[in-house]
C-alpha cells in the first residue's frame, strides 16, 4: 500500500496535476463525489483497510506478481528485459488490484450497489470478481462492439453474476459505456458507487486509482537491486502506467515510456493517440487531453485493442506529459500484433493487445547493454486471441 507522496508530480489539495484534473461533475453527484474526496486518504490509511486489502492481494490476487527476466527478448534488443507479470494476477490484468480496494472504500461508504465500465473487459473481469467475492450487486456498462470483439471477457462476467449492459450510442466502445455508467449512477447516487478502471475520472478518482495500482512500483522496487534505467507501459485512460510509474516519479535517472495506440497511424483520422494529438478539455468530469474537434466534439478514436480506444488519457498523464517527466510514443494497430507475435514465440507468453503496444514500442528505443528495462505485462492475451487468428492467419 502506498503512502502520501508529495511531489510536483501528484495531486494538489484542489484535485488538480499542474492544468490537469478536477471534478467537473453534475450537481446529483456532488454529494457522492464530495463524500469520496473527504474519506478517501483516510480509509486507504486505515489499519483495517491495509490489513484487509494486502491479505487479499496476497491470497486471493496471487501478489506479489514475479518481475521476469526475459531472456531471448533481452537478447534480441541488446540489453536487459524484465516483464512484470500483472497477467498472473487472478482474472489476468492488473486491474484486479483497483477494483479490490474501491470494493473495500465503497463498503466502508455503506454503498450496497457497484457500477462499473470497461473496454477490453478486463476492469469488468475483475469488478465481477471482487463483487463475488464480497456478495455485492455489479453491473458493467460495455459498448456493444466490444461486447463483440471481447466475448470471453462478457461470459465471464455473466459467469460470475454480473448483469452487462450495452452501450449502443456513438462508437460503441469505452468511451461510451462511460457515459452510460454515469448515467446509471446519477439515477442512484445514494446506493451505489462507481468503481472506475482507470486513473480518469472526477478527482479523487484518478489520485485513489493510483495509489491502488501503486503496487506494481512498489514490488518492482523490492524486487529489483537498484533502479531500472527504464520503464515502459501502455497508455489508455492510463491505470497500469501510473501504477508502474508511481514510486519513480521521483527518481529522475528512470525514463519513463507512455505508449499510446496510434492506430492506423496517428495522422490517418483512425487513431487513439490523445497525447499526440489532443487538445486541453473536459471529458468524463476531468479537464485533461481529448482528442476533439476545434469546436469542442469528441472524436472517435481507434484502436484495434479494446482498453486502449479512448478519446481522453489521465490527468496525471497529461501532467507529466507536459513537464516532460514522461516521454509519450506511439504504436500502430500492425506494429502490436507483431510484438504479440515476437513475445509468445520467445518466451512462450502471449500479451494482451494492450501490453503489446510497450512491447513494440521498444523497437523505436536505443539501449545499451547495460541498461535495465522494465515492461508492465499488465495482461494476458487469451481475450484477444480472436483477434490474434483474424490478423495474424493463425
């Protein structure tokens, strides 16, 4: 469990990173919102939360997560390579880890009811899960054409008890089922408490976010002897980046990647690549980079990977993108299913779709031999193998 951090690089009392962040939320939730922003710090503090919380991280998720040593990855870069293994997590992403503790936070807020939305499937996964397991209603909002391309995700959710609703409107994909999801928790702000994926949101949900998944950096300290000279993680709303990046923030001699999906390309129209091409505005409650028109239109992203096709990216990563303490690159569509291909046939694991957008990223990197690279595995490919077969002619 992670412990206040003050830093330039982390929120400031007004819920804002520099320009970045806020709560610009309607008036039905302000006091669900506000009731979260007073509590939170306090019960992620508390000893029964800790306790709670790092027993079933520890017996339930499986952590820690091992820090690999990928060999043949290695060798074929000309340096060192380690994966941090989040796709061993239970479910198989580190989303796991968030939705857990807000399961946790919401309990001690007295809320009876979960919401939550999803991309990939994945947060959905492991909202399911954690409601499961601690006997609470779930509902997942999903847009529809995810519901297509992730179908093993959607019957394991419907497996574990949840009820997945589809998102119909706009593009269909996560974007959407947000809007949805903030929809279902205006009607029923009393009972019910949003559990959102990534570090996006109305603050305090993007600070909560990332010192939940600040797990990851904190292992990778304890598992690593010295720093790594690099970290490199995939970026969509951001969740698993933050939380590799948190205990680094500080530590200016680690580089720290951001990979976007670039899509087609990220000057073909078809394109998720928000850093690049973003400009500053408010999107799902939080004043951050939106891909849009000049008159203020969301535009459709691309991605042929599900958890990465959004319009927006976390404030904080809007922060550190403009302070320079983050470098933000991006992959095409075509460039992930190669470093999917290339990691399953040299080390025998097959990423998700997410991590294979750092994976490729690392063909645009120089090294030197001594340096020491970490990869945020954040999850594994099993839900994208329909994919994988269409585009790779398996």
């Amino acid at each position: 469990m992670s412990t206040t951090v003050l830093s330039p690089f982390q929120v400031d009392q007004k819920g804002f990173y520099g320009d970045f962040g806020g709560a610009f939320i309607p008036e039905m939730l302000h006091g669900n919102v506000e009731e979260l922003r007073q509590r939170y710090l306090g019960i992620l503090a508390s000893e029964s939360f800790r306790n709670q919380f790092n027993e079933l991280l520890h017996q339930y998720v499986g952590r820690p997560t091992p820090l690999y040593l990928a060999p043949r990855l290695g060798a074929h870069h000309g340096t060192t390579i380690y994966l941090k293994r989040e796709d061993l997590c239970h479910t198989g992403a580190h989303k796991i880890n968030n939705a857990l503790g807000q399961l946790l936070v919401a309990r001690e807020l007295g809320k009876t009811r979960i919401i939550a939305e999803t991309g990939a499937g994945q947060h959905g996964v492991a909202t399911a899960t954690a409601c499961a397991l601690l006997g609470m209603e779930c509902v997942v909002y999903m847009g529809a054409r995810d519901i297509q391309r992730q179908a093993p995700n959607v019957a394991r959710m419907r497996m574990l008890g949840a009820r997945v609703e589809p998102a119909t409107s706009g593009s269909q994909t996560l974007k959407d089922a947000t809007n949805e999801a903030i929809r279902d928790w205006i009607n029923h702000p009393e009972t019910t408490h949003y559990i959102i994926g990534s570090a996006v949101g109305p603050h305090p949900y993007p600070d909560m976010v990332a010192r939940l998944q600040a797990i990851i950096s904190a292992e990778i300290r304890q598992q690593l002897d010295g720093l790594p000279t690099h970290i490199v993680a995939c970026v969509g709303g951001g969740s698993n980046a933050i939380g590799a990046f948190y205990h680094f923030l500080d530590e200016p001699e680690v580089q720290l990647v951001g990979v976007e999906a670039a899509g087609l390309g990220v000057d073909s129209g078809k394109t998720a690549a928000t850093l690049a091409l973003g400009t500053q505005g408010v999107l799902h409650a939080s004043l951050t980079k939106v891909l849009q028109t000049a008159d203020g239109q969301v535009v459709e992203p691309h991605s042929i990977s599900a958890g990465l096709d959004y319009p927006g990216i976390g404030p904080q990563h809007a922060h550190l993108e403009a302070v320079k303490r983050v470098h933000y690159g991006g992959v095409t569509d075509q460039e992930a299913l190669d470093a999917a291909r290339q990691l399953s046939q040299l080390e025998g694991i097959i990423p998700a779709l997410e991590t294979a957008h750092a994976l490729a990223y690392l063909e645009k990197m120089n090294f030197r031999r001594e340096d020491r690279v970490v990869i945020n595995l954040s999850g594994r490919g099993d839900k994208d193998l329909d994919t994988y077969m269409q585009h790779l002619a398996l």
